[in-house]
C-alpha cells in the first residue's frame, strides 16, 4: 500500500474499495474480501444504502479500527439535519468516528453543512473532510467560509477525464483529489485503449492495474468498485511497478476525449428532493 498525506497530516491509503450501486449483501462481500486482499480504505455513502452492511464488514474483520480507513457521504436531503445527519451515519456504521466526511453534492445549504462537519471534525467524529462533485467556484465559495479546509475533493477522474485544471486549482491548498470512475465504471474500450494493452503487456499486469497506477503516480486516491473478488485483489496489486515519464505522458494524450456524468441544475434539486430513509436498510 501507498500512502497521502492529507493536508491535515492525516494519513490515507491511496486506494480503497467502492461501493456504489452494492446491494448491502454485495457490498458487504466486497468490503470482506477487500480486507482480506489487505485493503485499508473503503468508501461508502448515505445513498448507496449499504452503510450497514460496511459496518459489518468492518466488523467481522477482526481488524484494528485505526487500521482501515472508512469515508461516506452525507446525501443533500440531510444537509438540514444537523449534527443529527451525522451521528445517524455513525449509527448506521456502527463506528464512533470516521476517517472522511464528504458533502455528496453541491446542492441545497452546503455551507451550513460544512459547518455541521466542522462541528464533527472538532468533536472528533470526523479525521478528515471533503467534497464531492463540487465546480471549482462551490470549491472557493467553501474554502472562502470554512474553518477547516476541505482535505480532499473527489470528482470524476479517469484516462479520458484527468481533471487537470482543478488538480492546479487544488494544489496550493494541498487538497487531495479522489477519482471516482478510476475504471471509467468499467467502459471495456477504455481498457482496450492500445496504451494500456500495450503496458499491461509489458508490465505483466492487467490494464485495469495500469490504469489505476496512472492515476496513483498522478498523486490521484482511487476508489475503484468491483464485485469480483479476483478484480478486488488484483486492483490492490499495483504498488510493484511504476509507470515511466514517457508513458505517463503518452496516458496524458488521452484527456478530454470522454465524461461519462454530468449533473445539470434539475438533477442536482432532484437530489435535494428526494428523501430516502437510510435508516431502512438490510
Ligand atoms: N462521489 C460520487 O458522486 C461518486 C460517483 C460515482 C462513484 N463514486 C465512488 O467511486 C467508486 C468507483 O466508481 P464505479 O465503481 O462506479 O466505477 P469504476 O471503479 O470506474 O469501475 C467499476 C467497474 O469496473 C469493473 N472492474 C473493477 N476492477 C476491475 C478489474 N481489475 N478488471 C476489469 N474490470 C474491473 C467492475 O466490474 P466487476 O465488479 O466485474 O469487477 C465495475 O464494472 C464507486 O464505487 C463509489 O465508491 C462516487
């Protein structure tokens, strides 16, 4: 495993396992054999509905709370809550803190939002806090409120979408960004790029596993999701070659030729509309 260093001094495994669209019995199998693959960071959120069940995972790993690194997300519709949204997260969990907070979208009253995680984040609830697909002005319009700034923001980021104008925007602050999509979820012609068959070759590994050291070089955390236990481990079994500078560069060519999401305003107050009770979940 590598590691980041958040601007906190938090210290973060630079990969973990998703979540997302997890049933809480896949996402609980997946968080198992993760921590048994020797992963230390999984991610989950108010909204996939399966904080239980990684709560379980957690759990039944018989491994040290402070040795794994756990990160969720408060869903806009409990924006208004309080410091009530965030204990119900921890409840859900089962843990009395957790390693990353993030605001999953930029919709509704975010700022007093971000007040209630700065509120956490003193109580010792929260290590470390972020952002989730926030634009670069919702970005500034936080830093210019918060007391504590945002210690990581994690947006869509992949071989075709590399975010590079916000990791310049990003870096005097130190602020680690997150790549979610790392694989762009999965899109088979990304992996059949001839880069990455071509370096998959060379490296012996797949191009998944090229993909996701690109983006760990790039100084990017990754939080690719997989179901299959034998992706998960081989998603963890990256740390044992390096990509070259030429290579990197050839990978850098790719930019700006796909973003596979884009929410515009009606989405995102659909989000702040719909009210799922996260509390009804396996
Ligand atoms: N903050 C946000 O708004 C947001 C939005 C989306 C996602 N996320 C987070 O980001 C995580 C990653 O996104 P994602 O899961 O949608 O997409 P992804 O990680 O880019 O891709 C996942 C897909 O890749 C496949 N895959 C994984 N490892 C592989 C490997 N080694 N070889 C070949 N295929 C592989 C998986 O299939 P198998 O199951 O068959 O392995 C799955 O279909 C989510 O789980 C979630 O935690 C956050």
């Amino acid at each position: 495993m590598e590691y980041l260093k958040l601007s906190n001094d938090v210290r973060m495994p630079v990969m973990g396992l998703g979540t997302f669209l997890m049933s809480p019995a896949e996402a609980e199998a997946a968080a198992t054999a993760a921590l048994a693959a020797g992963y230390e960071h999984i991610d989950t959120a108010n909204a996939y509905m399966n904080e239980r069940a990684v709560g379980r995972a957690i759990a039944k790993s018989g491994i040290a709370r402070e040795k794994i690194f756990v990160s969720t997300k408060l869903w806009p519709s409990v924006y208004k809550a309080g410091d009530a949204a965030v204990d119900s997260t921890l409840a859900r969990l089962g843990l009395d803190y957790v390693d990353m907070l993030i605001l999953h979208q930029p919709v509704g009253d975010y700022l007093a939002a971000w007040e209630t995680m700065e509120r956490a984040y003193r109580a010792g609830k929260v290590r470390a806090l972020g952002l989730s697909n926030f634009p670069q002005d919702k970005i500034a319009e936080v830093i210019e409120r918060a007391e504590v700034a945002p210690q990581l923001v994690t947006v869509e980021c992949h071989p075709y979408h590399q975010q590079r104008d916000l990791r310049a925007y990003l870096e005097p602050y130190g602020t680690v960004i997150e790549a979610w999509y790392p694989l762009g979820h999965g899109d088979a012609g990304l992996q059949q790029e001839g880069v990455f068959q071509r370096l998959a070759e060379k490296y012996g590994k797949s191009a998944a596993q090229v993909i996701l050291r690109w983006h760990t070089q790039m100084g990017t955390s990754v939080i690719p999701g997989s179901k299959n236990p034998a992706h998960i481990a081989d998603n963890a079994d990256i740390f044992d070659f390096a990509l070259t500078d030429g290579e990197m560069a050839e990978i850098a060519r790719l930019d700006g030729t796909k973003q596979y999401y884009k929410a515009n305003k009606a989405q995102l107050l659909g989000y702040l509309a719909t009210r799922p009770n996260f509390d009804a979940q396996d």
